[in-house]
C-alpha cells in the first residue's frame, strides 16, 4: 500500500478508533455508571418527549375538528391552547379515574381475600377428596396433609403482605416521583404548543450538516414512525376500552367476584399485544378461585371466548392493518422487546418492528427494481 496523505489518514484513524475502542472496554463499568447517571437526569424531559407523542395524537384530531367545524368563521379563540388543555385533561383525567377505582377496590378485596383464605384451603380439601372418594388410603393421606391448614394460610397471608407491602412501595415512588411528572408535563406542553418551530429548527440543523439524500431518508423514516406509532397507540387504546367494557358488563351480569378489578386489568394488559390477555386471564382465575375454584374454570371459559370474538371482530376493526406483520414476525417482536425492556419492549416492539418491516420491504422492491427482478 503506498503510503500517501490518504492512506495515512485512514491508518491514523484505525489507530485512534482501535485505542478509542480498548478504552471503552476496559472502563465499560464506569461509562454505564455514567449513561445511567445521564438518562437519569435527562430521564422527565424523556417522559415529557413521549407524554407530548401520546398527547399530540388527540390534541392533532381536536385541532382539525375545530378547524373543519370552523371553516367560514372566524375563530376568536387559540385553537392549540384549547387542543392541548382538552388534550391534558382527558389524558390526566383517564389517570385519575383508573386510580380513584382501582385503588379502594383492591383495598377492599385484599381484605376479602384474607378473609376467604381458610374457606379457600377447605373447599381444595373437600374438592380433592371427592377425587378419589374411592381410595380411602390416598384420602387420609391428603387429610393428613390439609389437617394443619394454619401453614397454607400463614404462607398465603405472607404472600399478600409482600404484595400489599410492595403495593404501598409503589405508591411511595409514585408520590414522589410527582414532581418528576409535573416537570415531564410542563416540558411535553412546551414540545406540543411550539411543535412547528422545533421541527423546523432541527429539520434546519440536519440539513445544514448532512447530506440531503441522508436528510430525506430520515424524514422519510421519522414520518413512517411517526404515522405508525400513532395509529397503534390510538387504536389499542381504544382496543382496551372497548375489552375492558365487555369484560365488566359480562361479568358483572354473571355476577362474578372483582369484576371491576378484573376488568380494569384486562383493559390495562390488553395494550401488551399477544401476551397481556393471558396475563389478565391468569391473574383473574387465581382471585376468583380464592372464592370459588369452579367459578374459576368458567371464568377462564368465559374468557377464552370474549377473547376470541375480540380477535376476530373488534381487534381488526379497531386497530385495524396499522402493524401489517405476519403472525410469526409479532411473536418474535414481542418476545424481543419483552427481554430487551420489559413491558415498555413489548409494547413498543411490534410498531417497531412494522417499521423495519416495511422500510426493508420498500428497500427491497427498490433493488429488485434496479436490478430488473420479478420475484
């Protein structure tokens, strides 16, 4: 290799890169130190960044409402201060109703639960023991086994004091974390009502300091997200209310115990695709067969068929083809993210993965295209 200007550049920065690069992994535990040092500080103006995404979905069809209802008149009032209060109201507002009627209904059904715990361990003996009514030794063995029932229960009320000491914890850091939120609000009020200005002023710095063709792909991929990400969200909350409603009037109708806990929960899992129906289904059947194993097995019956009727019916409906991937590539999407992040990776990995989706499809066609290919 001559050993020009050029190639001695290119060496220099193999070299740098290479030092750069052995630095990093020989202090890797200093530098994630530091990054969660950073997103812990960065960590209200990140919340407000995905508060104002959330937000600008209702406050964009508010907005266009008004205008489209205001055509030939004059509007005397400020269309997006209006659009943002409404928009932060009904945000805050579904936040404040789920707590006001969640939090005393757990309340009162962990009570219940504790109450119902003995009752609980002698309707499991009754039921096994009828079982095998017709082997007597199999029978005292398991009367032997469930004579001392003071065990179960003191394990089963040590399991429910961790959940409700757990449950107190959580409510601690959400106080305070309030002030977190405030400050996450007031910045994604801030992004929503000046949302033309910070687009033009970061669409000025990319093109200042990228090459357009880059600029352009960018914007390309940021619409598609963008239009993906909100039509996802809007439909699976309205996917949730909808199930969540369903699963409150049947059960109340059948007369169900924690009907609206249940109902709740389903609503709140039914935005983890593919895996929070079963979540909600489990954690139903294991309350109710505290009261009545029976009414379990038909709760879960009742379940699987709501279920279904909601997968066939509402889901394609309401969410419609907004994600557009093929049942293999969901399930791979949403184990991924769940292993990556948890529940947030699970419920942002399939939009996510729609966008690779189809920024691979599109990509894919383009050079099959140039290379005259029809396959």
């Amino acid at each position: 290799m001559e050993l020009n200007k050029k190639n001695l550049n290119k060496i220099i920065m193999l070299i740098t890169f290479g030092i750069g690069l052995f630095w990093l992994l020989n202090n890797l535990s200093i530098i994630i130190l530091f990054l969660s040092h950073v997103l812990k500080l960065l960590f209200p103006f990140i919340l407000g960044g995905v508060i104002a995404f959330i937000l600008n979905i209702p406050m964009t069809k508010i907005e266009n409402f008004i205008r489209d209802k205001n055509k030939n008149q004059k509007i005397i009032f400020p269309i997006r201060t209006l659009s943002i209060v409404l928009s932060l109201i009904l945000f805050l507002g579904v936040i404040l109703l789920i707590c006001f009627l969640l939090i005393p209904e757990l309340i009162e059904n962990i009570q219940l639960l504790i109450n119902n715990i003995p009752a609980f361990f002698e309707n499991i003996e009754e039921w096994v023991l009828e079982l095998v009514d017709n082997y007597p030794d199999i029978q005292q063995r398991i009367a032997d086994t469930f004579k001392n029932t003071t065990n179960f229960n003191n394990i089963a009320v040590t399991v429910l004091n961790y959940v409700i000491n757990g449950s107190l914890k959580m409510i601690t850091n959400l106080i305070s974390g309030v002030f977190t939120l405030f400050t996450a609000i007031v910045f994604a009020i801030y992004m929503l009502s000046q949302k033309e200005y910070l687009e033009r002023g970061i669409k000025k710095v990319m093109y200042a300091y990228m090459k357009k063709e880059h600029v352009e792909k960018i914007l390309e991929i940021a619409t598609l997200s963008n239009k993906t990400f909100s039509k996802f969200i809007s439909g699976q909350c309205v996917e949730a209310i909808i199930l969540g409603a369903i699963f409150f009037v049947i059960l109340t109708l059948l007369r169900f115990p924690y009907a609206l806990i249940i109902s709740i929960l389903t609503a709140i899992t039914a935005l983890i695709p593919m895996f929070g129906a079963m979540i909600a289904m489990i954690v139903g059947a294991l309350l109710i067969a505290v009261t009545n194993p029976w009414q379990a097995v038909l709760f879960i019956i009742v379940f699987q068929i709501v279920q279904q009727i909601e997968n066939n019916f509402i889901y394609p409906k309401v969410v419609g083809k907004s994600v557009g991937l093929a049942s293999m590539w969901t399930l791979m999407a949403v184990i991924l993210g769940g292993s990556l992040l948890g529940i947030t990776g699970m419920i942002i990995g399939l939009p996510l993965a729609s966008i690779l989706y189809a920024i691979l499809r599109k990509e894919t066609n383009e050079q099959l295209e140039k290379k005259k290919l029809k396959i």
